[in-house]
C-alpha cells in the first residue's frame, strides 16, 4: 500500500512538471505569435505606402501580387499558430486528466 502510494505520488509530481511545461510552452507560442502579429501589421503599413506610390502600372500589379502573397502566407503562419496552440491545449486537457485520475486512486488508497 505504501508503495502504491509512493508511486502515485511520484507520477503526481511528473504530471505537475509537465503541466507546467505545456503551460510554458503555451505561453512562448502566444509571445511568438503576438511578435509575428506585429510584424504582420508593419507589412501592411509597407504595402499601403507603396501602392500610394505605385498605383498605376506594372509595378503596381507586381505590388499587387506580392501583396497577396504576403497575405496568404500570413493566413498560413496563423493557422500554423491556432494549431500549435490546440495541440498544446490538448496535452494539457489529458494531462490534467491523468492528474485527476491520480488524484482518485490516491484518495482510494486512504
């Protein structure tokens, strides 16, 4: 019985390690993300100027293309973001569960 629960002690503290460690994780994806948002917004800004400069013309489609480009690996990047993020959130969420789960077996064990 002691050993039981020194075992489930011991799988209580690693569950509690990596809780922590996906809450870490968690926290780095979104400060990453919000840096990356920045610069995103800092592109825009860019792209408005120049099409102030170039709106007729072959630059201006060139410009335009880019542009777009731009856009649609910023899209990508966020769905890269939301995804690393669900991922993390999900380990947690079973993680959480196993401590639950620990938690009961340790309180049958009394």
């Amino acid at each position: 019985m002691a050993r039981d629960q020194r075992e489930i002690e011991e799988q209580l503290a690693a569950v509690s390690v990596e809780l922590e460690k996906t809450a870490d994780q968690l926290h780095s994806i979104k400060v990453v993300e919000g840096e990356v948002e920045a610069t995103f917004g800092q592109n825009k800004a860019l792209f408005r100027e120049l099409r102030e400069t170039w709106r007729e013309g072959e630059m201006a489609g060139h410009l335009y293309s880019v542009e777009q480009e731009a856009i649609r690996l910023e899209q990508k990047a966020r769905e890269a973001f939301d995804e690393e993020k669900e991922l993390v959130k999900q380990k947690s969420n079973e993680l959480e569960q196993s401590e639950t789960e620990l938690y009961v077996r340790r309180k049958g064990l009394r």
